[in-house]
C-alpha cells in the first residue's frame, strides 16, 4: 500500500474540520517515536501533527481517525477509534510498515534479546513450555541499553516490543529475575491486545501471580531498585 503525503492527509483534515466548524486546517505527519497526534488552535484555525506511523493507512481509517482528533479537540471527549482505526493499529500490516521506525526511534535499545549473561528469547520459550504463555508469534525482544533499576521492562503493545533493562542482565541475580519480568511484559501483551491498552486490573495481578517465584523476583527487584548506580 501506498503512503499517504501531506498532501493527502491535509485534504483529508480539512474536510473532517469543515464539518466541525473549522475552516483552517493544517495537517502534518510527522516522526513521533510513539503513536500520538498533537494540535495547536486558536479561534478559526487549529494545525496538527499527525505519527507519520498513520501514513500508511486507508483514506476511510485516516479521515476515521481524523474525526476522533476533531471530537477530542472540540468536545474533551475520550473518543474510542472506530472498528477500522483499531483494525488498521492490530494489523500485521501496520507491524511490518511501522516497527521498524519504532526501533529506529528507541535508541536506548540494544535490538537483541541476547544479553551478556541471559537470553531473553530462550526465557521466552521456557515461559512458553512451562505453560505460562501461549505461543507469541513476531515479539520483538530486546535489553535495553541503559542499566535503569526502576523500570526494569516495559512494552510497547501497538508495536509487540518488549525492553528488558541491562540492570537484570547480571550473573549476581538468579535467572527468574528477568524471567519473571518478561512474563510481566509478555502478559500485559496477550491481554492488551484487544483494546491496545496494557493495564494493570485484577485479572492481571491474578495471571502475574501464576509465576511460581512471584515474591522472590519482586523482593529481588526491590534490591535492584535500591542500589545505587
């Protein structure tokens, strides 16, 4: 599929503005590293900054996804995307075109689930035989580059990555230390799919909460969190 240019996404803005009252809109893609969208208005004019990550999308998703911004703007509603917005997002399309850049864009990652000390791939799959996972196809897993001690993972759930913080890369901690914080980030992936929003609700506390050494890992977390770098 063809990229959408500025061209395009401007005519596509200008309409949906037309029909909220807006006879001067300006609309941009532009490089964010995550999925967001920004505006600057006044009375008669409002100019957005659109993730270039929507480029790649259908004329019917992006003047959808047009809509929402226009409604959000004006009405301080929290709009859900329509069934083609969310489609688009879920598609393998959207991972193939986008994640790339993502990455690109993420440059406290080292790109590889191969640390010095431990694999996150191979953890992956002895989470899966454990039974603790569903088989997951196209994560992305990575370490990070910086060794940060508070937030030792996190997932991006639009683009299936997940980060790992080289602090956990250690022959000093045992193995299910960053085990256990993969499955952390892998099941906030399987559950946050759907809506592409990770949360933390009851029945994610109650899936975390399968992992056999859960208090140990945390209780060894708590000491990475407390040295000192």
């Amino acid at each position: 599929m063809a990229g959408k240019d500025d061209q395009d996404i401007q005519e596509i803005f200008k309409g949906t503005g037309r029909r909220h009252g807006y006879d001067f809109v300006e609309a941009n893609f532009f490089p964010f590293k995550e999925l967001k969208s920004t505006w600057h208005r006044n009375r008669w004019k409002v100019a957005f900054r659109i993730s270039d990550y929507m480029s790649g999308c259908g004329e019917d998703v992006l003047t959808d996804y047009s809509d929402a911004l226009f409604r959000r703007m004006v009405n301080g509603e929290r709009v859900a995307y329509t069934d083609s917005v969310m489609c688009w997002l879920k598609s393998d399309e959207f991972i193939e075109m986008n994640r790339p850049l993502y990455l690109e864009r993420s440059r406290n990652l080292s790109l590889s689930p191969e640390g010095r000390y431990h694999d996150l791939q191979s953890a992956m799959n002895g989470l899966r035989d454990k039974g603790l996972i569903e088989d997951m196809e196209d994560v992305h897993l990575t370490w990070t580059r910086s060794a940060n001690r508070k937030r030792v993972g996190y997932c991006s759930v639009l683009m299936k990555v997940i980060a790992i913080s080289s602090a956990l890369d250690s022959l000093e901690l045992p193995s299910f230390v960053p085990e256990y914080v993969l499955y952390h980030e892998l099941v906030h992936l399987e559950m946050g799919r759907e809506t592409l929003s990770p949360r933390h609700g009851r029945e994610f506390r109650r899936k975390e909460r399968l992992f056999p050494l859960w208090e140990e890992a945390e209780s060894w977390l708590r000491r990475v969190a407390s040295q000192k770098t």
